[in-house]
C-alpha cells in the first residue's frame, strides 16, 4: 500500500513540476525570423523540457516539419499544405501521393525518428493534463508575401541558429546597414547569388524591418557545408548619374533608401538585375565608407556603351565564307 502512495505521489510532483514549466514560459511567445518551428530538430535529439516550450498546436507543425524536410506530400488544402508549401525550402516528393509516403519515411535519420517521438510524448502528455500550453512558443512569422527577388538569388539552406554580420560590400570595412548592426539570422530566408572574393552575396529578410537586404557575409564565419554557387563577375565601369536617385539595398520588397545620389555623382557600375524591372547594381560610398546597392535603370550614363559580350563589335563585318554577317547599311536580308 505505501508502494502505491509513493507511486502516485511521485505521479503528482512530476505532473506538478510539468504544470510549473507551462506557467513558467513567456505568454504566448513566437518563434521570431524562422523559417523552421525547430530548425535543428534534424541535426540534434531535442530535450523533453524544450519540447515543452511550445504551444500543444505549434507541436503538430513541428511534427509535420521533420518529414517536410524530406518532401512529405500533404493533402491539398490541409493546414500543414498552406503552411508548408509558402516556404521556399519545402519541396513536395514528385513520386509521392498524399497516401504513399514511402520515400519520406525512408529519409528520416535515427535523430529525426527520436524527435518525432519525443514530440508525440509530449503532446499526449499535455493532453492528459488539460493544457495547450498557451503561454509556450507559437508559429514563426511566415516570410514575407510577395518578394520579387531578383532573378538568379535562389534558396540556400545554412546551418540554422546563426547571426552573421551583413555588409553592402566583400569586406569587413564596408559601409554596414542598421546603424552598423545589419545581421542575417540563417534561420530565417536567404537566397543566394554567388561568391565575390570570398563572401556571399544574398538576399535576406531583415530583422524587425519590414523589409529584404542585398548584402555579404563572409564565408569564413559560416558554420557548417557551403552552398554550391558560382564565383561572380562584374563590368567595373565608371558611370556618372543623370539625376538625383535614391541608392536601395532592397530591390525586392520596399526600396527603402540607404541614401541619395545627387545629379553628377560618379559610381562604379558592376551589373544590372531584373525583377519586374531592371536595377542597376553600383558601388559608391555611403558615410566614408564603400557600399553597394541598387537604383533603377535609366539614371545612369554609358552602361551600355560596349557590346563585346555578345560579339557585336563586329557587326561592320562584311561577308565571310558564303556565310551573312550583319551589316547596319544592307537593307537587311540575306541573299541566297
């Protein structure tokens, strides 16, 4: 009889103490800049006090991410489908139906199947003391709709959990945005266009901004495998603006202003990216210290002066070989 009263009282100090973490976490808290509920719930065992930090609704989606990662196909139109297919990392298994989920399952590591688990524990715990556990994390803040990227940045996958320094320029001494505090949180979006000399050059969303950011980091200080991307190349002009222009690191979103260039200001124009429209991607100062950014097409003079890219340096060429090459004074036919 003692066993069983020592058997329930131990039952209520562990409910007890369960009951003192729920009431202990910050009400309803979010999961901030995150593309994941858990980011590294692939890479690391969770702990069952973490798994408690979360709100008992939040804990499905966490579930659901680990076999998102791997491609799970959800059922059209079901709550996981409209979370999952808006981040640009989810892609859904072309040889899987909402009913077969072979592939999916196949993928999952041993640190997966014991996160899974663990997660299922838990919610049915909370489920038996009659708690969602409102005052646990919510849903991260979904990224923002509607972000014309410039085409040729794509989704990378970073490590998660990390802060890097973003500069406008390849270098520590670049002009930085945010007051000097501009940082990229890997674990929310960033996409990629290529390498410059050692460092990345992204797009990602801004912490607390309301907005996107074109801007460095320096690879040395990534954690983790390095995306597969090309190594960039820039024309390196001089370029005078044509009329007063705002200088953005956000193409994509909302063309906030890092400063103005004056009617007459020299740049160094290095190339122009499209979206819904054409930006022209310079480098100049801001504060004393190099930058770059984007300003519309069409402010600057003699981007376009040179024409060797596609061979058109020639095109005062006469016939060669039989063959027609064209000339600005025929009328335009070749003649058989």
């Amino acid at each position: 009889m003692r066993n069983g009263k020592n058997h329930l009282t131990r039952i209520a100090a562990a409910a007890l103490s369960l009951m003192l973490l729920v009431l202990s976490l910050p009400v309803g808290a979010a999961v901030a800049d995150s593309l994941y509920i858990i980011p590294d719930s692939n890479t690391r065992k969770l702990t069952r006090a973490e798994v408690w930090e979360y709100q008992y609704d939040t804990l499905l989606y966490a579930f659901n991410e680990i076999y998102a990662r791997h491609g799970y196909k959800f059922e059209t139109g079901s709550r996981c489908y409209n979370w999952f297919t808006q981040m640009p990392w989810y892609t859904p298994n072309a040889s899987e139906s909402s009913t077969n989920h072979h592939e999916t399952y196949s993928q999952c590591s041993e640190i997966e199947n014991y996160n899974r688990d663990l997660i299922v524990s838990v919610r049915k715990e909370m489920k038996r003391l009659g708690t969602t556990n409102p005052k646990g994390k919510g849903m991260p803040t979904p990224p923002a709709a509607n972000v014309n990227k410039p085409r040729g940045f794509e989704f990378v996958s970073l490590k998660a959990n990390q802060k890097l320094p973003v500069y406008s320029a390849p270098s520590s001494n670049a002009y930085r945005a945010n007051n000097g505090k501009a940082l990229v949180n890997t674990s929310g979006a960033v996409y990629a266009l290529g390498y410059d000399s050692g460092w990345m050059l992204m797009l990602y969303e801004a912490n607390y901004a309301g907005q996107y950011r074109v801007g460095y980091i320096d690879t040395g200080r990534i954690k983790g495998t390095l995306p597969s991307l090309q190594q960039l190349s820039w024309e390196r002009t001089s370029a005078q603006v044509l009329t007063t222009v705002n200088l953005t690191d956000d193409p994509a979103l909302t063309g906030r202003a890092l400063t103005s260039l004056p009617t007459g200001t020299w740049v160094t124009y290095l190339s122009t990216m499209f979206n819904n429209t054409g930006w022209d991607y310079v480098e100049t100062t801001v504060n004393g210290k190099t930058a770059r950014g984007f300003i519309p097409s069409g402010y600057l003079s003699g981007t376009s002066d040179q024409l060797d890219e596609t061979g058109l340096d020639e095109v005062n060429a006469e016939e060669t070989e039989g063959e027609y090459v064209y000339n600005p004074d025929d009328d335009g036919e070749a003649n058989g």
